[in-house]
C-alpha cells in the first residue's frame, strides 16, 4: 500500500475538460491530461482494501490497487505491464469506460473514489509516448488458423490473444475501415481514431492479417470459413436497431442514430459523405429519443454542427440525483448521469413516450407525444401507462432515433447457419466457452451478451480466445 494515510491527507483529483466555448468547435478529444506527480498521488489515494470491490466492479478485473500502489512509487514500466496483463486496450478504456470501478472503490461510499480511469488512461498513454509498448511476438506458433469476424473491441482483443497464442489469426470487416462501433459509432471528440490504428500496427507486427470490404454471409460465404479455418469467432455486435414504428416514421428527417454518427466519422477520417444522403444538424431543431451513451453522442454531436437546439426525450422516470448507497454500493447505481454532452447544452425531458411525427412536404416538422407514469405490477415488473390528458408537442426537424439495439442481424451469415439463438435473439453461447450450438463456432462480445460496455467487449474477446486456444490445443496458457 501507497501511503495509509493519503486517502486522508489527499483530494480526489481527474483529468478536466476543455471549456464548453472551445471544446464545441472541434471534434477532437478534449480531456486535459494530468501531470505525472499529480497521477502519482492520487496513486497514494488507494487503501489497498483487504476485498479490492474496485477489482470485481471492474469487468476486465483490472489489478487496481496493485498499479495505483506502483504510479504512487513511480513504478510506471510496471504498472503498464501489470495494466496489460487483464486488458488488452487500457486508453480506449481509460477514456470511454463508465468507470464502475470508481462506483465500487470503497472510497464511494463518501463519493471520493480513487481516479481510476485516470490513473488508468495516465499509465497507458505515457507507455506508448516512452515507446515501451511492442508488439509481443508468440514464442511458438502452431499449425492452427482461427478466422475472427468482426474488428469491434471483442473481435480485437479475442484475434489479439490467439495471435499471442501463436495461431494465425485473420479478421474478417465488412466496413472499409477495422475497429467496429469504436471506428464508426463513437465520435472523436470522445475517442480519436488514431489510437485503434496504432493498435492494428501493433496487431500485424503480431502476425494479425486485416481483411476489410469482407462480408461473411454476404460477399464470403460462412461456409467458406468454416471449411477454410479450424475454428471461427463471431464478434459482429449488435447492430439491429430498435425502431419506432409510429405514424410518420418514413418522413424525411426521421434517421437511426448511427446513420448520423456514422456520417460525421467519415467526415471527420477525411471521406466525402454525398449530399444526398448527408444528415446534417447545423441550424436545425433536434430531437433526440434515447438517453443512453448513444442518444448523449447525437447530442454532442449536434452542438458541434451547429444546430438551433437539442432536445432528447427518454422514456424512463428521471432517475435520483443521487443513490442511496447502503442500498447499491459496490453495486453500479441507477442515478442520473449528465454527460460532457449534455453539459454543451440540451434539454433533457423524462417519461415522455413518442406517439406519432407529423411532417410538411414529407419532412418530419413536429412529434406528439404524451407523458407516462411507471408502476410495478404485481408480479414485479415495471409497467407504463399514459397519463390522461398530457399530450403535447415537439417542434422538430431532425430526429435521430437512440433506443439501442435489440440483437445481432440475423440475415445472411446466422441465418445461414442456424446456430442457436438466446430468447432476445442473440448468439447463444455460455460465459465458461463462448462455444455455440455449432463445434467450432464461437461467439463473443455485444452480438453473444447483448448491447453492452467497450470494457465488457474486450473481456469477453480474451475470454473467448482462452476457450478457443483451450478448444484447438487441449489446454490454453492464455488468461481467463
Ligand atoms: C454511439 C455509441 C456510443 C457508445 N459509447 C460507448 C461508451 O462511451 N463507452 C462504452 O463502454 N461503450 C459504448 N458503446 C457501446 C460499445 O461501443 C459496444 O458495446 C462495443 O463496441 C461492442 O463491441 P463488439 O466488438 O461486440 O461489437 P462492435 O463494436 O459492434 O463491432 C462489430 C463489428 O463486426 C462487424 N460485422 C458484423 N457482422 C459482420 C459480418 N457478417 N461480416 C464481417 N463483419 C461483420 C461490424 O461491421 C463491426 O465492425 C457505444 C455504442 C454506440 C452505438
Ligand atoms: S476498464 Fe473501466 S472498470 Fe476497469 S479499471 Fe478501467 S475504467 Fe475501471
């Protein structure tokens, strides 16, 4: 342990972020980083707790108070090695993570948990600046070839540890460029593209081949790589969005929220997105319906294009301030939670459900909608019931619909061959062997365990590698 008493002496400190004036006018990472004394002490922070909940809150199960205890000594060489023992990408998560870690520090309980995520992004970010990340060349190789479909978190981390394992490892994109929702969902501002590029480099210096404009179940037959490979990991994600089928939902301006993010990552890599298909928000009235991470990126997104106004509606009840925490510590709370986003200016509205967009010339101009109320009936389960005379309106040119999404596609490559399904639609496969119902057809990441985490994704992709090494060799060195 750092320093006993420095959780006393020493207060809590993060990485801040730009102005809102400044930060609004670029689509660059804003985050200040901290200087390395200051990293340092708040490495001393930690208590060192005899049960570390920080470690089982996190889903990587990052070894926190071992590396905060080593940036407090100015070990930083080995807090990185330590950093990369349980995750393959520390600065996509020291950026983007919801940190539930820091929820389950037992300093939470006071609401000053250890900067984790700081600490985190800190010791990984200084490694690639002294040069000390390297590829990690496996000692032997094998004779086994796995093909890993899909370049989002999952499919990076599962093709990362096989190819360490000494296998040849090929990933399989259908988009033009590697990296999945990182790449083509989550703005710049949040995290900058050149990162995942610098891990491909690392990637093909470990013997990864990338293999882009490659649709399996499209323009490569699934049965092809099967044939071709002795075993196959799906990480295609989740990427059926969930609709809003109400009256006028074909108007002009009504859009899926990726089909709007996905533009403005283009824009920002340099490609030229054509007119007629451009969804722009500058000087438009916005709403947007969702409230999760994707819901919060149309918004930041929308103030950096210059729209006259942001509205995001979320279905569910404002959640409390604050949590209660005899009753969710170490637990992740349900609380409400204001973005860097929604700090750059929206208005945000609360049990509001969409009833029907009303157009003018069939671009969408206005949305009905009515206020709800949420109740548990007597089996438990939350029930929803319009409140009687509550219908209102939205004035709107741009809707961008962020109510997430419900399951993998299911046509071509799934379909094709019948692996099997969980009731909700996703890949079934357990969490001991990531196997499906198909020998040599493994599943992992958001398309296996539904929409979820970055952090979640990369676990399940190292997970998913042990299983498969375990699966071609009889036994696997890789960790768990
Ligand atoms: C807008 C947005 C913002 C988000 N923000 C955050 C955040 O701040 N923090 C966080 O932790 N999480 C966030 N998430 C969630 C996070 O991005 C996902 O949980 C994570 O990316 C899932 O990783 P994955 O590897 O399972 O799938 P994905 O990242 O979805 O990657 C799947 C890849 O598979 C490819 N693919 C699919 N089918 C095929 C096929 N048949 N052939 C070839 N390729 C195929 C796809 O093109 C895609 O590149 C966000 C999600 C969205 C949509
Ligand atoms: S990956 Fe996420 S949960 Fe784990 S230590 Fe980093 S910020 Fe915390």
């Amino acid at each position: 342990m750092g320093k006993a008493t420095g959780f006393m002496e020493i207060d809590r400190l993060e990485r801040e972020y730009e102005p809102v004036e400044d930060r609004i006018k670029h689509f660059k990472e804003f985050l200040i980083p901290l200087d390395p004394e200051k990293v340092s002490a708040q490495g001393a922070r930690c208590m060192d707790c005899g049960i570390p909940y920080c470690h089982q809150g996190c889903p990587v199960n990052n070894l926190i108070p071992d590396w905060n205890d080593m940036i407090y000594h100015g070990k930083w060489r080995e807090a990185l090695d330590l950093l990369h023992s349980t995750n393959n990408f520390p600065e996509f998560t020291g950026r983007i993570c919801p940190a539930p870690c820091e929820s389950s520090c037992t300093l939470n309980i006071t609401d000053n948990p250890v900067a984790i995520k700081t600490i985190e992004c800190s010791v990984v970010d200084r490694g690639w600046s002294e040069g000390w990340i390297k590829p990690e060349l496996p000692i032997k190789h094998s004779d086994k070839k796995v093909a890993v479909i899909g370049s989002g978190p999952s499919g990076l981390a599962c093709a990362q540890q096989l190819a360490r394992a000494g296998h040849s490892v090929v990933v399989f994109e259908k988009n033009e460029r590697i990296g999945g929702l990182l790449r083509i969902g989550i703005p710049d501002f949040k995290m900058e593209k050149t990162l995942i590029d610098r891990r491909m480099a690392q990637m093909q210096s470990e013997g990864v081949e990338f293999r882009t404009n490659s649709y399996i179940g499209k323009n490569i037959s699934i049965e092809k790589l099967m044939n071709d490979f002795d075993a196959v990991a799906f990480c295609g994600g989740s990427e059926t969005p969930r609709d809003l089928p109400v009256s006028g939902r074909q108007l002009k301006g009504v859009h899926f929220a990726m089909e709007f993010l996905s533009q403005q990552n283009d824009r920002v890599s340099g490609k030229i997105v054509d007119k007629d298909v451009e969804i722009i928000a500058k000087g438009k009235k916005v709403l947007v319906i969702g409230g999760g991470d994707t819901g919060s990126d149309c918004v930041g997104t929308s103030n950096r294009q210059g729209a006259m106004s942001v509205t995001q509606l979320e279905l569910l009840d404002q959640p409390p301030e604050k949590e209660n925490k005899a009753l969710t510590w170490p637990n992740w709370p349900m609380k409400l939670r204001t973005s860097s986003s929604h700090q750059e200016g929206c208005e945000r509205n609360w049990s509001v459900l969409t009833k029907s967009f009303e157009g003018n010339n069939g671009n969408v101009n206005k949305l009905n909608c009515v206020n709800v109320e949420w109740y548990k009936d007597s089996n438990g389960r939350m029930k929803m019931v319009e409140v009687e005379g509550s219908e209102f309106s939205f004035q709107a040119d741009l809707v961008l619909l962020a109510m997430g999404f419900v399951h993998p596609i299911h046509e071509g490559l799934i379909n094709d061959l019948k692996v099997n399904l969980t009731p909700a639609g996703n890949i079934d496969a357990n969490e001991a062997k990531y196997q499906t119902s198909i020998e040599k057809f493994f599943a992992a990441g958001d398309s296996r365990r539904g929409q979820s985490l970055v952090v979640w994704a990369i676990k399940e992709g190292r997970q998913c590698a042990h299983s498969i090494d375990n699966f071609l060799m009889g036994s696997s060195e890789l960790p768990r």
